[in-house]
C-alpha cells in the first residue's frame, strides 16, 4: 500500500501540474489528462487569488507531502494526509455539483457526451475510494502518544490532549478549506438557471445572502461529521497529528460523532477551548489527543509558503518572457 499511495500521489500531482500549463482544451490528449485533473480549486477566482494559484499551491502541497512520505518511509504522513483529506471532500461535493448540473442540461446535452460523463464519473469514484483507503491506511499506521506512570499496584496510562494552539489552528484550517470549497460549490449551484427560479421569492442583493445562510451551514455540518466519522480527524487535525477519541482514547461512537458535529452551532463554540470550556467535546463525551509525532518537525513546513512565492515568481517571469518574445 506504501508504494501505491506514493505512485498515485505523484501521478494526481504531475497531471495536475502539466494541465495548468497545457492549455491546448481542444487537443484530445487535454480531454484525457483532464479526467485525472483533480484540485481543491476549481475555476473561480476567490477574490484577489487567481483559481490557477490556489490550483498550484495545493498540487505543491501535495506534491511535498509525497516526497515527504517516501523519504520518511511512511513515517510522514501529515501533509500527506492533509492533501488527501481535502481532495477527498472537494471531490465529493464536486460529484453533487457535477449531478446538479447535468440535471439542469439533461435535454440540452448531446448523446456522445454520455459517454464523457460516464468515464468522469467511474474515475471520480475509483479516486475517492483510493483517496479513502489511502488516508484510512496511513491513520492506522499513526498511534497516540502517552506516557505510562507506575504505582504499587497498578499501571495508569495518559494521553496528551492537543493543546490550546493547536487547537485554534485546526479552527482556523478547517473554517479557510470549507469556506474555500463552500464558495466553489455556491457559486456553482448558484448559476444553475433552475436554482434561481425555484427560489424565485428571493431577489436581488438577498438571493446571494439566502443561499449563503443555506449553503454553509449545511456544508460545515457534512463536511465536520463526514470526516470526523471516517478519519477521526479533519484535515486541520491531520497536520497537527491529533485525533478525534473518546473519553477511554478509542473512536468514537457515531452517535458521539453527530452530538458533537450538532454542538458546532452553538455560539462561539469554535474557540471556547480558548477558555477551558470546549463546548462540543465536553457535551459530547468525546477528547482530541495528540499522536506521536513524526521525524520531521512542523516549523520545516512554514518554509513551503516563501518557496511557493519564489516559485510562483518564477513561472510568472518565465510566462512573461516567452510572451514578449512570442517563443
């Protein structure tokens, strides 16, 4: 499993890097590398960031994470993990999107692009199952850490909660992922000719703030039980290496999972661990413990951003100069 999720990270991180310079969309070898062309960005620009730039720096991440992964031998696997996670989550409100959609063009799309559907959609599965099984193999291979105090007649084992910090880091993580691929997909149901006319009743400056009340909510709830229950971790988790457990370090029961995804809505829960309360872990019987950290340290992957500029930088320069001189 080791070796295949290293040649499928690599293989999702060269496509994507060389469809974001092949541009030829009418070439039939663009339609073929386009069904594996799978980003956390789509094709919206999030205010002053360009959809490409969102779309190299997370195929950067990833492609790190992999190199990471192969030179700890499986070892590292946060960053990997992280890329994974929210590929996985992009992919499937992408595949809600994409069925939305067809819905809407249902008679307005040829017979020869069935078959174009089909294949997108087979593959999108078949990448959804691996991204599962891949982040599901490299969590078991992580364990937590504890430590083990001796008394006279028994032996007490302690876990480390994740502290304070981190905490507010995974908050912030999860809140800019969800609320970068939340905008994707309300952008996306909102240029559906149907989608505005069925809630007609609200118009004008309204309509965008309706669906903004709607679409959210519903997407923070999916989006924290869906991974919670499946991982135990949201990606803000995965690179801080903690975990989601219950009161005995276990996973969680999925009633747990729900109660706590439930008390998320309570007002400021987010950030009341800042004040020793942490709303929706206390209600819910359920803790975030640390897991036993990897060989590389965290403070090495701040670096990512500054080289990411200098290689943005680069490829801007490059670009530049081959279009004044029409190479």
């Amino acid at each position: 499993m080791y070796k295949k999720i290293i040649a499928f990270a690599l293989f999702l991180s060269v496509i994507s890097f060389f469809t974001a310079f092949y541009n030829d969309y009418n070439s039939n070898l663009y339609y073929v590398l386009s069904f594996f062309n799978y980003s956390i960005a789509g094709w919206i620009d999030v205010g002053w960031i360009e959809a490409r730039t969102l779309r190299l720096f997370f195929n950067f991440l990833l492609f790190v994470g992999v190199i990471a992964y192969y030179f700890s031998k499986g070892k590292e696997t946060r960053l990997l993990r992280f890329s994974f996670a929210t590929l996985f989550v992009q992919l499937c409100f992408g595949v809600v999107v994409q069925f939305i959609f067809i819905l809407n063009r249902f008679e307005g799309i040829e017979v020869k692009s069935y078959a174009g559907i089909a294949i997108s959609y087979v593959i999108t599965f078949f990448v959804l199952y691996v991204l599962y099984k891949s982040i599901k193999f490299m969590s078991e291979q992580q364990s937590l850490d504890f430590e083990t105090v001796d008394y006279t007649e028994s032996t007490e084992v302690y876990y480390f909660k994740t502290g304070n910090w981190e905490r507010l880091l995974h908050f912030i993580i999860d809140n800019l992922i969800f609320l970068l691929i939340g905008y994707q997909l309300f952008m996306g149901i909102l240029s559906f000719e149907f989608v505005n006319s069925y809630f007609g009743i609200v118009r004008g400056d309204h309509a965008d703030r309706f669906f903004l009340l709607i679409v959210f909510p519903v997407f923070s709830f999916v989006y924290y039980y869906i991974f919670e229950k499946l991982f135990s971790a949201t990606p803000g988790k995965f690179l801080t290496q903690s975990r989601l457990v219950n009161s005995e370090g276990l996973v969680p029961a999925n009633s747990n999972v729900l109660l706590r995804t439930l008390c998320r809505n309570i007002p400021f829960d987010g950030v009341s661990f800042l004040f020793n309360a942490s709303w929706h872990d206390n209600l819910s019987n359920t803790e975030v413990f640390k897991e036993k950290k990897s060989e590389i340290s965290g403070a090495y992957y701040f670096l990512i951003i500054p080289i990411f500029g200098i290689l943005l930088f680069l490829v801007k320069a490059i670009e530049g100069y081959l279009h004044t001189t029409n190479i």
